[in-house]
C-alpha cells in the first residue's frame, strides 16, 4: 500500500513478513529472529553492517524490528529527503559469516530477547522439552563466548539462514505499507525497482491456530474471522 502525504517532512515504510518463531528449524531454534536481526547488518549493495542503521540514525530516523510467533515486523521512519536512499539500503539480505558471529558473540547482546534465539539453541539439536522450557523461561541456559563453536558450525548455521530467507522471505507472504510526500508514480517506480528482484514466490503462509501450545507461552485463538491474542 502506498499512502502520498505531500505535506509530510517525514517519510515511513513497515513490513510484515508471515514468517515467526513458529517456523524456526526444530535444531536451530531462533532463526526468524536471527533472519529480522540479519536484515539490519548490510545488504549486498551496501556490505558494511552499520550501513541502514547509521544511514537512519544521522538522518534523523527511527528503525526496529519484532518476531513474533506467526510474523516478523519491521519499521523505520526518517526525514522524507532522504527516505529513499535509506529504503533502497533495506531492500536485500546479505549475511557474511563475520556478521553472524558478531551478532551471536557481542557482549553487549540481550540474549533473552531471543527467546531460544542464543547461541546454544542455533548450533546444536535441542530436545522437544528442552525447547519448551527455553521457551517458557525466556532465558539463555548457556552464556556465549566468541569461540565456543567451530567454524563449520556457523558456515552451516549460514547456509541454513540464507535457505530460511529464501524460503519464507517471497513477496507472497509479505506486506508493505509506505507514506512519503512523491507522487504515487514515483513510488510505485522506486518500489518495483527495489525489490522488483524479488519475483520468486515461496509456500503460503502457515496457520498455527489449531496448535495446543502451552498455556505459559503466547497463545492466539480465533473469534469468528478475527485473530486475537489470548
């Protein structure tokens, strides 16, 4: 959806990818919320990992992301001049091993917002109680060190995440909404040239309403044709 807002300073894009925590590989448990951090640290146009995040944050905007059992959202704001430049710094993912290991490594990383997003839960096969648990306590059973796992470990975990945004990441199962003051033709131009790539189309979205999840995690239930959290 494009909304034209000619008075507006500002400009904002916001995604919602039918991909969550939900379709996570049973032995990688946090990819999806691995994959919406990875979009943040460089594309291949623009390598360097602090490429959107500065670009957003010295213009004056604002980003962030969520994963969220059945959805990954992402959003950004920032000066309407420079809107553009800062979409087109958004548009695809690329993922070098150095980026993987700096985002599971850094010191600095809440490993809890995770869930069972942490180092332990993508590298090695967890149980099925053992991923519930993670799950109900939201907390990191392991903390990380930077060399703890070999390197054909995060080569795999690369080459998984790479198959998970092939997958899931296809315009069947995404949403977009921008506002921003250009006319609709110009956007509907700069749009189809900056993901017009992405014409392949992957499997539908899951539906995960009829699971029996556990009464300690987020639950969904469906009132008539609505979905509403429990």
């Amino acid at each position: 959806m494009l909304i034209q807002d000619q008075f507006s300073q500002e400009s904002a894009a916001s995604a919602i990818v039918d991909v969550g925590s939900m379709n996570d590989p049973t032995d990688q448990q946090g990819m999806a919320h691995l994959c919406e951090h990875m979009l943040f640290l460089g594309t291949d146009k623009f390598p360097l990992e602090s490429s959107f995040n500065s670009f957003v944050k010295i213009n004056g905007g604002r980003w962030n992301g969520a994963t969220k059992l059945d959805r990954t959202e992402f959003v950004f704001k920032i000066y309407s001049p420079n809107f553009m430049d800062a979409l087109d710094r958004s548009r695809t993912l690329a993922h070098p091993v150095e980026s993987i290991l700096h985002q599971l490594a850094s010191p600095n990383h809440n490993y809890t917002k995770f869930l069972t997003g942490n180092r332990r839960s993508l590298t090695e096969k967890l149980s099925n109680d053992e991923i519930i648990e993670m799950r109900k306590k939201k907390k990191n059973p392991k903390k990380p060190t930077a060399n703890d796992t070999s390197p054909e470990t995060f080569r795999k975990l690369r080459r998984n995440l790479a198959k998970f945004f092939a997958d899931f990441y296809s315009p069947n199962r995404m949403s977009l909404v921008v506002v921003h003051n250009e006319s609709l033709d110009f956007m509907t131009e700069k749009i189809i040239e900056f993901f017009g790539q992405m014409n392949r189309s992957g499997p539908d979205a899951s539906n995960f309403l009829d699971l029996d999840l556990d009464p300690d995690m987020d639950t969904m239930k469906q009132v008539g044709s609505d979905v509403v959290k429990k």
